[in-house]
C-alpha cells in the first residue's frame, strides 16, 4: 500500500504546490475558476461547431464536467476536510455543492444514454450521423 | 464480442461475484464513509454489464429476465416515494423521516436507508436496462 | 313597448333585433335543402327584423334611449348595446334595405343560377345581424367587435363564386379591413381607455377640454378614421373596387346597406359620441383629415370617370359618396354632421338602386361594360328609368333625397367658414353628372349597334343551353305586353321601383329625419 | 374557483389531506407514472393516465380556489425548514400555472387516444403515456418548487420525457427534431446551472425567498450580473425566446399530434413562469432591472421574436410548423409582458401564457385530427377541408381568430392588456408593434382558412369524415374556452393581476 | 486540471470517434481525481463510475453501432460563429468571476448562511456521520428523488426510443419483454 501512495505523492505535492499559487498573493485567487471555464468553453465549443452527432455529446460532457468541477471548486475551504463527520476535525469543506453535483451527474448521464439512443435511431434512419449530411438531406426533404 | 478470450473470462468469474459484493457494500456503508445508493447502482449495474460483455446480452437476460429489471426499475422508484408517503400517513410532511420510528433519530435512520435502497435497486436497474438496449440493437458497421 | 312587443323591455327588444337574424341564419342552414323554404326563412327573418326595429322608433322618437349590458369583459369595459337617434337611423335603412336585398337576391341568385346559396343566404343574414350590431353599439368596444364580424362573415360572400380571382379580391378586402382595424382603430380605441378611461359613447364626447388641447387628439382622430377601413377613406379604399368581384346583391349589401354604412356611421359615431363636436372645434391639427376627405370625393369621382365597368364605376362613386359623409363628420359643426347622418340614408337608398339596376342589367341583358350598353334603355325601360333617378338622387339634384343632404354638408362649411369644400362639393357634383348620365344616355339615346339583338340572343341561348330558364312568373322577364321590351323579372324590378320611389319620398320626408336627429346635434 | 375549494373541504379526509396538496400536487402523478410500466397495455395505460391527470387537475384547481381565499402556501419537505430544506410555495401566480398544465393534459389525453394508437407503435404506448405523466410531472414540479436547483432538478425530467415524447413521432425527422432539442435543451439547463451556481457562490442559498433577501447586499457585484444573464439566457433557450427557438419549430412539427398540443400549450408556458418567478421574485429586491438596460434588451428581443416567428410562419407550407413559428412569435408577446417589469405589463404576459394555452392547444388540437384523419397537415391536402371536416376546422377559424387578437375571444383580451400597459408606459411604437405583429398573424391564418374553406376537395376525398368524437370534444372544449374566456376576461385578468403582484409584491420576495 | 484542458483539446481536434470516447472517460476520471483533492470524496467515487464507466461504455456502444471516424469538414464560418458565440460566453463568466470569493476562501458567504446547520447540526438530527449523505437523503432529499426520476425516464425512455418495434427482424429474440406475458401483442 505505500508504494501505491508513494506513487502519487509526488502529484499530490504538485497539486499542493499549485494550490498554493491559486490562493497566494502572486494569483488573484481566481484561476482555479478561468481554467474551468475555459474546460467548460472548450466543451460548448465542441458541442456547437461540430458536426458529429456523437462529438457533440461528448462536448456536452465535457461541458458538463466543468460545470461541476466549478461547483466543486467553490465548496472547497482551504484547510478543510471531506464532510465526514470525524472526531477532532472542526473544518469541513461545504457539502452542500457536493450534493448538488451528484444529482447534477445522474442528469448528465441520463442525457448523455438518451442522446446516444437517439443516435443510434438517426443512423439507422439516416445513415450518416454528420448534423449537416442530415440537414441537406432534410431540406431535400421540405422542397 | 469476446467469447473467445478464455483468460478474460475466467477472469471476470472470479471478479464478478466481489464486484457485486463491494456495490453491497457502498450501498449500506454510505452513511459513514463516501457511497450510497447511487455508486453502488452503478457498481451493481456494472457487475451485470461486464457479465454482458463477456458472456453475451443473452445470457444475462437468462439470469435476469427483461420483465424483471423493468419490475426493478419501478420497485426501486416506487420504494423512494411511498417512503415519503409513508411519513404522511404518519403524520409528518411528505419525506419526513422523524415520523417513521419514535425516536427522530431512528427514524431518520430508516428513512435514509430504505430511500438508499430505492436509488440503488432503480440505478442499478436502468443501467442494466440501458445498456441492454444498446447492446441488443444489430449494429451498423 | 306596443304591438307584438307588449311587456318587452325596450333593453330586451334590443337583443331580440341583434337575435332574429342570428336564428335566421340558422333556419336558413337548416333549411338549406328546400330551396323555397330556405329563401322564405329569409325573407320573413327580414320581416320580422324590421318589425322589431320600427316598434323601437317611437321609443327613440320620445326621447327614450333603450340600453342594455351584456357582460363585462373586463371592468368597466362592457359588451353594450344603446339605441340612440344615429343607431335607429342606421338600423332603420338597414333592416328595411335587407328586406329588399334579399328580395332581389332570391330573383338574382335563382336567375344567375349561382351555387352554395344557403352558404351565401346564410353569411347574408349574419352579415345583417353584425350590422344591426353595429348600429346598436353602446360603447367602442361593442362597436369594434360587430364591426369585425361584419368584416368577417362578408368575406364568404365576397369570395362567393371561389375562383382564383375571387379569392384574391377576397383577401384584399379582409386585409384591409382587419388590419386597419386592428392596426390603427383598436390601437386607437386603447388608447382613449388609457386617456379617458372608457370607451362608452357619451354626448359631447368623453374627453375634457384640457385633455383636447394636445396634439394627441388628431393623431386620434386619424387612427379613427383610416382605422375605419369600411369608411373607404384614400388610401385605404382599394378593398371596395375588389369587392365588386362578389355576386351583385352582395355589391348592394356592401355599398348600400352594411359595410360602407357601417364604416361611415362608425366614424360619425366616434366624432359625435368620443371626440364630441364642440370638442373637435377646439383640437388643432384636425384639418388635415378634412382635405384628406376631399381629395378622396375629387379623385373618386375621377377615377370612377375612367371605369366601364359599371360595378366598378359604382364602386368608385361609392368611395367618393363616403367621403361626403366623413367630410361632414370632420367639419365640426352640427350641421354638418347632420348632413352626414342624412347623407347615409340618402346614398343608401340611391346606390342600392343603382346597383339593383346593374345586377339587373347583368342578369337579364348580360352586360357589364357601359359602352355595350347603347340603347339598352329602349329594351329594358323601367331599370333604366330607376337607374336615372337613382343618379339624380346621387348628384344632389331635386326632387331627389341626396339633394338635402348634401346642402347641410355644405351649409356646415359655410357655417365653419371653410368656403373651399363648398367648392369640393360643386365640382365633385359636375363629376357625378359626367359619369352617372353617360348611362342613362347611352341607354336611352344611344344607337344600339345592329349585331347587338343577336348578341343578346347568343348570349341568351347560351345561357338557356346551360340551364333551364327559370319558369317561374316571377323570374321571368318582364315585358309589360309589349313588343322590343324585355325588362328584368318582376323579383328583381319591385325591389328596384321600391328603393327608386323611396330616392323620390326622402326629398319630401327629409325633414322628419332632421327632425328625428336633432336631439344628437344640438339643433 | 373557489368553489372547487369549498366542495374538497366537503370531501371525506379533506381535512387531513388539506394541508398536504402541493406536494400531493406533484407526487401524485409522479407515483403514478410508474404504474404504467406494470401495465403494459396501450388502453389501460391510457385509462390510468386519464384517471390520475383529472385527479391532477382537480388538485390543481383546489389549490388556486385555496391561493384565493387565503394567500400564499409554504409546505417544507421533510419538515425541514427551508432554507435548510426544500420548500413549496404556492400563490396567485404558480397555482395559475398549475391550473393550466394540469387542465391542457386532462384535456388533452381523451384526445390523445386514438391519435397516438395511429401515430405510435403500439408496443410503445404504454411507455408513451409514462413520459406523459412524467413530463407533466417535471413542469409541475418546476412550477410549485421555490427552490432554484430543485427547480432544475424537475425541469430535466420534464425534458427528458419531452424529448422521448417528441422522437415518437412517426417521421424520422422526429428524430432529429428531438435530438437537436435535446442538445439545446440541455445547454439551456446547464446555463441555468451555472447562474444558480454564481447566485449560491454570492449568497450561500438555494431558497428563492431567501435568494430574493440575499442578493440585493450584493448585487453591485459583477459575478450577480453574470448570473443573471446565465438564468435568463438559460431559461430562454427552453422558452424559446427569439434567437434561442431554433429547436422548436421542428419538435413541435414532427412530435405526435397530441404531443404537440400538450408540449405547445404548456412546456414554453412553464419555462416562462419559471423566468417570471426568477426574474421577479428572486432579482425582483435588486434594482439590476431598473439599472441596466435588460429590460430594454427583453423588449427588444420579444419585438424582434414576435416579427421574426410570425414572418416565418407566412411562409410554411406544413401547417403544424406555421402554428410552430406562431409559437415562437405569441411567446414575444409574453417576454414582452415581462419586460415591461410593471405590474400591468406583467398581468398582460401572464394572461396571455393562460390565453395563449387555450387557444394554442385548440388550434393544434385541430391540426392533429386533420392529420388523423387524411394524413397530412400541408397545406395543399388540405384544399376543402371545412367541407370535409366542419367541426374541425370550426375550431381551427376560433383559434386561429384568437391568433390574430380579434374582440370576443381570448387573443384579444392578452393583447388589449399588452397594448395597455404600454402605452401607460409612453411607449406607443411597443403598442403599434404589437397591433403590426397581428396583422401578420392575419396572413398565416387566413392562408389555411382559404384553402380549407374556398378551394375543392381532391376528387374520390370522402365528402364528410369527421374526426372521431373522443378528438372532438376536447377540441370543441377547448375552443369553447377561447371564447368563453375572451368574453369573461375579467377572471383571468384579475388572476393574472393577483399572480403580477405575487410576483412583484413583497409578500413573496421577502421571508415570511 | 491542467491534464483535463489538454484532454479536452484533443477531444475537440480528434477525429477518431473511437478515440474520443476514450479521451472523454479519461477526462471524467482526472475530473473525479480533481474532486477528491476538492474534498469531495462522493462526487469523485460518482464520476469515476458514471463518468468514466458507464458513459464510456455507452459511447462505446454506439459508435459500435453507427461509424467510428468523424467526417471531415464543418464550414469555416459555422466554427467562426461558434466561436465567437463561445468568446462571449466565456467572457462573461470570467467578468463574473472579478467579484467571486476567492478560492477557498472560509468566510464567503457560501459557507456561512446554510452549510453550518448541516455540518454543525446533522449529527444530532440525522445522525449520519457523511454530511454529503445526510443532505443529500434527507435534507434535500426531494432532489433526490428528482434525480431518481430522471434516470427512471433516461431508462424507460431508452426503452421507449430504441425498444423493441423498431426492430421487427429480432422479434423472435426477445428482448425488451418480448416473451412475456402482457402487452405482447404486436
């Protein structure tokens, strides 16, 4: 078991490092939450400029992860722990985001399984799972 | 499918039965440590999709009819909100658990253990559900 | 009240006028398979209607001001009825001009073997019902819902014969109609509600003088009177020359009984009983309506020069004749508008007869352009006889009713010191005469070309060819046991010879109506 | 409606019962919906759906009877005081809602019947009339909800169900239509997510009420505002509102006829309310409205949306998307309400939300049964309809009248308080643009008019055949209502007007 | 979260479908490691087998069942727009984030108005010792009930979507009910 520990201590310390950035005084504090928003762009952006039925699903999760890990991100206090009632521990990171996430991800996943059905419908109705293949062929259709 | 890979197989026999046990495991363990009815759905679903894959759709569908997991699907929901009721009956607003033993406490106990019960039969069913949908469409190319 | 009416409320006789030709309608549906019975529904729905309505006269003769409300839609904004003076006048030509109408729409419908009549009877009898509304009207709003039905339920008859060119006609004529309506009358209407704060017609009008004196009270005023589409004010008449696409009792329904009428006695209405005479006096910046008015008589009146079609000259003279009516209304001045109020009778008595007389000429003699209609008058006599005194009655000339009306509109210029629409009317009368009496010229002086009797006689054959002569006494032509003459059947003249006598009475019995009136305009 | 109230008291138990029907509101149909699976038939499915959405409805109309009489209802889940807890809360203005989701889908599944046993494979109707209940469900329990992520939670399985219900239309652009809304439908829904997350960061609450108390210490900040934007643009991907309606036409075009109905007179409704209430009540106590020029943007993008759909809908050629486009321009109308941010604006929008149900769900209500019975809803196969299918048409005339706004019907009525309340405002070219968008309603409808009423059947076209009676009376009900209610405009109004101040007033904003 | 940018780019510029799947599990499985160093254990263990396992799986089964290899193409403008449209979303969030606490900060208002109830009270109130569980089942647990519903819908509506009538030429093979006794009647 303490390998395995020792594996990723040096992560852990990287991230510790990083953490330190985030809130010291070289930082605004606000970093955490530009990268995530740039995650969550980076997923809006796959999910309207493209034109594969699948990859926009995928952008949507991308889309959503971050939405969470925003949510996440906003829970943490610095010094606290998970919200384990434990003896001894007086400063618990917020729950409350965490719960809100773990709903928010059943939604996803359910969105995500009924999309993929959906998709699998089009290519069987289609033949071809490229958003703008179909939209030509639906405008052949309307004429 | 892998019906050829002996090794994966037998494998998998082996991990399937303690992956079912750990999804048991979360599922009542999740008021002291993290887990609850949610991840051990999905684990418990899992155990039965990785079966799936390995053995093929059908026979899961020998074990575990159709009719079932759709029966599942509903006990599992139906379990969640008649624990609700339940509070009415008794006299609370909908989804108190004080109610439902004499000691708050207790009550909140039960309440939060039959409502993670319900999550986990309903997750674990849909995902059973769901991935047997997919897996039992005949494919494009 | 008196008569069959005996214990009736007067409030409750007003509902009943609005009711009976709703029934009708649907008698007339119901009948629809029995062709005699049908036509007989209408005519006695027609009957009892002006029944109802002349057992009212005397109430409103008294100085009695029969109300009732119906519902509240929302408060303080009521669905009402109120018979006053102007109402009864209007529902008076209304419902007595039906009863003439459809007279002559049986002869013609049956003579010009037109299909979906019990469709055409029944929207005909709505669309009198929506008048009669319109008539009655308590407040705007009330006004405004019959005025839209009315626009409505005409649009079938409109588009009665449902070819391609009727369709289009029909769309011009709703689409005008509505959106006018909506566009700039209901516009207009919510915005006296938020000025004012009701809509309900009052004497004197329903705003202050202070709230007179701004600008707003002519942008008012002209949403008011372009919003009233019907009232055919330029630019917005396009949608009656289109209309005369529609069967010729319905050109007489529109012109002579409900629609125009409606739309002039609406925009009197609302000068009488929302703005108020006096008031108008007072508000700046109205004048503009009033030249507006009177390009609208001259240009008409030009335009219906240049048309040989006769229905279309008709409509054309129709717009003109309109705007006398909103000229006077605008003049601001009592007398004038009582030369409106009479205007609307007396142009409904005159242009139903002219258009009896076309439909006449189209039924019988199949002609529609003037210039086939040389000599016309030698063969059918009494139409054209009619048709002239129609014209004099148009023209302002006596012994005809139009002539009174059209001296107190001029009067009320003259009164106002606005010499130059006395000078509209003249020349405006020069035009009716150049291009009335053409016809009646051309019918009795003009040469007849020779190929003409074998024309009419092709054309009659043709026609026989296709469907049987109608056998009838009544449908037959009239030809009064003389040689060369085959005038339209008796259906279709008594209605004409009744509304042409009737031109001739109103110059005698003008002054029971401005008598009638006065209370409404002060005296 | 109080009557309805009054009679429940009379029923046995109502005493014990009384105190729980917002939640029994809710929970009800969602215990219910899962039944269906157990059953397994097309008719019994059916019949349970009937029997639980009318329970629904009489719910419904109890609880505005009890909104009435006695004020705003707080009922806490689990007894957990909010804003520990989830809250209901129910006034003037949700229970209005209530009233119109519960009524559009009682009435709508007797006609539901026969259409969908023609339009969806038969195994599937039993899981057709499960999305049903569901999607109803999820707007119900976003409408009674006064917590923002419950709100959520709720508008998903609204979704969800709504983009099965939709992709079981039998074309397989019903597909597509289905798919695309689901991809803006939950980008919508993520948007919200991201603005309630920002409103949580600032205040540490979920509870509207205690949102609503909150934000004004705090809503100079730039995070409030972004917020902001977040739940409105959000909120208006699911109403549609005008550069954001892209998915509609086609999902209501394609979807089964009774979905349509359904999905067309309540899901953009309760999206609206949904923005209402966040917009009202929750930034109501700041003054971001009055401050920046959001409410000019919303009157802008409701003018654009109400010019725009109307336009587009001159243009169709399938008569069902026609009504789709109208959709996307009547909901102008009730962005526009909310622009006004005035008490009158406001009632104008939430009267028309109601109006706008009605007559909405009649017309496609008409549209669906010409599709029952000859197949096809464009417009050139439906030459000689009115002499094929009077009753229907009839009905399509009333709605369609009610589009264009004429007196005596309810389109009239939403528009005369529109007009209203902008020009108490001063703003006359708002009053005109209102009065103008009509004009264009005139055009689309009286396209269908001509063709159904002036142009011949096809040759060997039955001469009469009717749709069945079960289509034709919810329909007939429907239109009847149009009319009735634009008669009596005085009921709605004044709900409506007691719904604008719920939502405007104090009584709800701040903490009891 | 670095990792988790680079991911997300290689989602966008790949084209193998199969690939990107792939990618997609690994970026929920960096995301639930993100969490766990965040403190949330739950969501963390949630991601890792909803996110990670059960969507790969069916974004696996999908392209097993449509096409593997994403087309080429996309207009060049459509992407311009798309960006644009994502230039502002993403700017107005950064301006949003200009008045946000500060990362872990421990006196924003978002740990102090509700959240000390739930860790300071639930003990004695419900008696759970993961506050996570506590809020989640009892407190807020109408949500959760919610969120049961949505996947009882995302399940029977998958039903719904690709269930049996589709598929007339497996009806003898029985899947989704089939065989049994009600409703089989097709």
């Amino acid at each position: 078991m303490q390998g395995l520990v020792d594996i990723f201590k040096p992560l852990y310390d990287l991230w510790l490092s990083f953490e330190a950035f985030m809130v010291g005084p070289a930082s605004p504090g606000l970093l955490g939450y530009w990268i995530v928003i740039a995650l969550m762009m980076t997923g809006f952006y796959i999910v309207i400029a493209h034109d594969n039925l699948v990859k926009k699903i995928v952008g949507l999760n991308v889309f959503q992860v971050s939405v969470f890990l925003f949510y996440i991100l906003m829970a943490k206090v610095t010094g606290g722990t998970a919200p384990i009632l434990a003896e001894g521990i007086t400063q618990y990171s917020n729950p409350l985001p965490h719960v809100l996430i773990l709903t928010a991800i059943v939604v996803g996943v359910a969105t995500t399984a009924l999309g993929l059905a959906l998709v699998v419908r089009i290519r069987n109705a289609y033949d071809t799972i490229e958003d703008d293949e179909i939209l030509a062929v639906e405008e052949e259709e309307d004429r | 499918m892998m019906h050829r890979k002996v090794v994966l197989r037998v494998v998998s026999k082996f991990l399937i039965p303690p992956i079912l046990l750990f999804a048991l495991y979360v599922q009542f363990h999740g008021d002291f440590g993290p887990g609850g009815g949610f991840q051990a759905g999905v684990i418990f679903g899992s155990g039965f999709i990785l079966y799936a894959i390995l053995f093929g759709v059908e026979t899961v569908k020998r074990v575990l009819p159709p009719w079932s997991t759709r029966l599942l699907l509903v006990v599992g929901v139906l379990t969640y909100g008649l624990t609700g009721v339940a509070g009415l009956i008794l006299g609370g607003n909908y989804l108190d658990y004080n109610v439902l033993a004499h000691d708050p406490l207790h009550g909140q106990h039960y309440g939060i253990l039959i409502v993670e019960l319900g999550v986990g039969i309903t997750v674990a069913a849909s995902m059973i559900t769901i991935f047997n949908v997919f897996a039992g469409q005949s494919g494009g190319d | 009240m008196t008569g069959l009416l005996a214990g009736w409320a007067p409030g409750d006789a007003l509902v009943l006028a609005l009711v009976i030709p709703v029934i009708g309608a649907f008698v007339v549906l119901a009948l629809g398979r029995w062709e005699n019975a049908r036509d007989g529904a209408s005519l006695i729905t027609a009957g009892c209607l002006f029944y109802v309505v002349t057992q009212l006269y005397p109430i409103v003769a008294a100085g009695g001001r029969p109300d009732i409300v119906l519902f509240d839609m929302v408060p303080g904004l009521s669905i009402r009825l109120t018979l006053e003076p102007l109402g009864m006048i209007f529902a008076g030509i209304a419902s007595f001009l039906w009863i003439v109408t459809t007279l002559y729409a049986i002869g013609y419908m049956r003579g010009h073997h037109e299909e979906n009549q019990t469709r055409f009877f029944f929207f005909f009898a709505i669309a009198i019902a929506s008048a009669i509304g319109v008539a009655l009207a308590g407040n705007m709003l009330t006004l405004f819902v019959f005025y839209e039905v009315l626009s409505v339920s005409t649009f079938p008859l409109v588009a009665h014969h449902g070819t391609e060119e009727a369709k289009r006609s029909g769309r011009i004529y709703l689409g005008i109609l509505l959106s006018t309506s909506i566009g700039f009358l209901l516009f207009g209407m919510i915005w006296t509600w938020q000025i004012a704060g009701t809509l309900d017609f009052v004497r004197g009008g329903v705003f202050n003088a202070e709230q007179a004196q701004g600008p707003m009270i002519a942008v008012l005023l002209a949403l008011y009177a372009f919003g009233i589409g019907k009232a055919a004010l330029m630019p917005f008449h396009r949608w009656l020359p289109a209309a005369m696409v529609a069967p010729t009792p319905v050109s007489a329904l529109l012109h002579a009984v409900a629609v125009v009428k409606a739309g002039v006695f609406s925009v009197l209405k609302v000068v009488v009983y929302i703005f108020g005479i006096d008031l108008l006096k007072l508000a700046p910046g109205t004048d503009f309506l009033l030249y507006v008015a009177a390009f609208t008589i001259i240009a008409a009146s030009i335009v219906a020069m240049r048309q040989d079609n006769l229905k279309l000259r008709l409509a054309y003279s129709t717009v003109s004749q309109l705007s006398y009516i909103v000229l006077g209304a605008m003049l601001a001045s009592d007398i004038a508008a009582l030369g409106s109020a009479m205007h609307i009778v007396m142009h409904a008595f005159g242009k139903i007869t002219l258009f009896f007389c076309a439909g006449a000429i189209i039924v019988f003699a199949h002609k529609t352009d003037i210039s086939d209609m040389k000599g016309l008058g030698h063969r059918m006599p009494v139409t054209f006889f009619c048709f002239f005194l129609a014209s004099l009655s148009l023209i302002g000339l006596p012994p005809m009713g139009g002539m009174w009306s059209k001296w107190y509109i001029a009067l009320g210029a003259a009164e106002t010191h606005q010499l130059i629409f006395i000078a509209v009317l003249m020349v405006s009368s020069l035009l009716n005469l150049a291009y009335l009496m053409p016809v009646v010229l051309y019918g009795f002086f003009g040469k007849a070309p020779i190929q003409s009797e074998e024309d009419a006689d092709n054309d009659h054959d043709d026609h026989e060819h296709h469907h049987a002569p109608p056998n009838h006494l009544l449908l037959r032509h009239m030809t009064f046991g003389r040689e060369g003459i085959s005038d339209a059947s008796f259906m279709c003249l008594l209605p004409i010879v009744l509304t042409a006598t009737g031109c001739v009475l109103l110059f005698f019995y003008a002054d029971r109506i401005r008598i009638f009136l006065l209370p409404v305009f002060g005296g | 409606m109080t009557i309805f109230y009054t009679y429940f008291l009379s029923l046995p138990f109502a005493a014990a019962i009384e105190p729980h029907l917002p939640i029994l509101q809710v929970v009800v149909p969602l215990l219910c919906a899962p039944i269906c699976v157990l059953l397994r038939d097309a008719k019994l499915s059916w019949l349970w759906a009937t029997i639980v959405t009318w329970i629904t409805f009489f719910i419904a109309l109890v609880l505005l009877g009890k909104v009435l009489a006695s004020g705003l209802i707080i009922y806490e889940l689990g007894s957990w005081p909010a804003p520990w807890g989830i809250e209901y809360r129910i006034d003037a203005a949700n229970a209005l809602v209530l009233v119109i989701v519960t009524a559009i889908a009682a009435i709508t599944l007797p006609y539901a019947k026969v259409s969908v046993e023609k339009e969806v494979a038969r195994p599937r109707i039993y899981l057709f009339y499960l999305m049903y209940m569901l999607c109803m469900t999820g707007l119900l329990g976003i409408t009674t909800t006064a917590d923002a992520f419950n709100l959520f939670v709720f508008l998903e399985i609204s979704s969800l169900s709504s983009y099965v219900l939709i992709s079981l239309g039998g074309n397989r652009r019903a597909l597509t239509a289905s798919y695309r809304y689901l991809i803006m439908g939950t980008l919508g829904a993520t948007f919200y997510i991201i603005g309630v997350g920002m409103m949580y960061m600032m205040t540490g609450s979920l509870n509207m009420a205690d949102l609503a108390t909150l934000l004004p210490a705090v809503d100079h900040t730039r995070t409030v505002l972004a917020a902001f934007a977040f739940v409105v643009i959000g909120l208006g991907l699911k109403l549609a509102m005008f550069p954001l309606h892209t998915w509609l036409p086609n999902a209501y075009a394609f979807a089964p006829s009774a979905v349509t109905v359904f999905l067309a007179s309540t899901a953009t409704k309760v999206a609206i309310y949904a923005l209402l209430r966040l917009v009202f009540t929750v930034f109501g106590g700041t003054d971001l409205f009055a401050s920046t020029d959001i409410s000019l943007m919303l009157i802008i993008v409701a003018l654009i949306g109400m010019f725009a759909g109307a336009f587009v809908a001159i243009f169709q050629t399938d008569v069902k998307r026609m009504l789709a486009y109208s959709s996307v321009s009547q909901v102008g109308y009730m962005v526009l309400g909310i622009g006004m941010a005035t008490a009158a604006g406001l009632t104008g929008g939430i009267v028309h939300l109601f109006n706008h149900a009605v007559m909405k769900g009649a017309a496609f209500m008409a549209v669906g049964a010409m599709f029952y019975v000859i197949g096809s809803v464009r417009l050139n196969d439906l030459a000689g309809i009115g002499k094929r299918m009077p009753v229907t048409t009839a009905v399509f005339l009333v709605a369609g009248l009610s589009l264009i706004g004429t007196p005596l019907t309810v389109g009239f009525i939403s528009k005369w308080q529109l007009v209203q309340a902008s020009l108490a405002l001063g703003w006359w070219y708002v009053a005109a643009g209102i009065l103008l968008s009509s004009l264009l309603a005139i055009v689309y409808v009286w396209r269908v008019v001509e063709v159904a009423y002036l142009k011949a059947p096809p040759e060997g076209a039955a001469r009469r055949s009717e749709a069945p009676l079960s289509m034709l009376v919810p329909m007939i009900v429907l239109a009847a209502a149009t009319v009735w209610f634009g008669i009596d405009g005085d009921t709605t109004l004044r709900i409506a007007g007691e719904a604008a101040n719920a939502l405007m007033g104090p009584a709800s904003g701040g903490k009891p | 979260m670095l990792m988790m940018g680079a991911v997300g780019l290689a989602i966008a510029r790949i084209r193998d479908l199969f690939a990107v799947s792939m990618l997609s599990g690994i970026f929920s499985l960096i995301g639930a490691a993100a969490y766990v160093v965040l403190d949330a254990v739950d969501v963390a263990f949630t991601e890792a087998a909803v996110g990670a396992g059960i969507s790969t799986v069916l974004m696996l089964g999908t392209l097993a069942l449509t096409t593997r290899k994403e087309k080429l193409g996309g207009g060049k403008s459509k992407s311009t727009t798309a960006f644009l449209v994502v230039a502002v979303t993403g700017a107005v969030l950064v301006y949003g984030t200009f008045d946000m606490p500060r990362y872990g900060d421990k006196i924003a208002a978002i740990h102090h108005h509700v959240v000390p109830r739930y860790i300071e009270k639930s003990g004695e109130e419900v008696g759970m010792p993961n506050i996570v569980t506590s809020v989640l089942a009892s407190y807020r647990s109408f949500d959760t009930l919610g969120e049961v519903f949505v996947i009882f819908t995302a399940a029977t509506g998958v039903l719904a979507i690709l269930g049996r009538a589709r598929r007339r030429r497996e009806d003898e093979e029985a899947d989704e009910g089939g065989s049994d006794t009600k409703g089989a009647a097709s």
